[in-house]
C-alpha cells in the first residue's frame, strides 16, 4: 500500500493532487488515493495532519455531493 502520512518522512510516497476548488489564500485541499484508502491534507501545511477514509466511505461522501 501507498504511505499516506503526513509531509517529511511520512507520506513522501503518495501522489498529491491539489483540488480545482483551492485557492492560494485560503481553503486548500490536497487528495491522495492508496489502494484502500484516500487521504486529505492541507495543502499548505503538508507535514501537518492526514485525514485516512476508506475508499468506500470516500466515494460515498462523494456521491452525496454531486
């Protein structure tokens, strides 16, 4: 499985993806998908925290948005 920790050591494997709906003054989000989970961060914080979700429960909250 992918690491999806936050920044530094942690998470230096995963493949962030900054969100279309990010500004640079604020609300940034940054995505990353491992095999079972998707993980999201502040963009502008990467060594800080990693929300983990269970890629069903991710694609879930999706669909209740669209």
């Amino acid at each position: 499985m992918t690491d999806l920790g936050g920044g530094g050591g942690a998470g230096s494997c995963a493949r962030w993806r900054k969100s279309s709906r990010s500004t640079n003054v604020a609300n940034c989000v940054e995505l990353a998908l491992g095999g079972a989970v998707a993980a999201v961060r502040d963009s502008k914080n990467p060594a800080g925290a990693v929300l983990l979700f269970p890629r069903p429960r991710w694609a879930a909250f999706l669909a209740g948005w669209r």
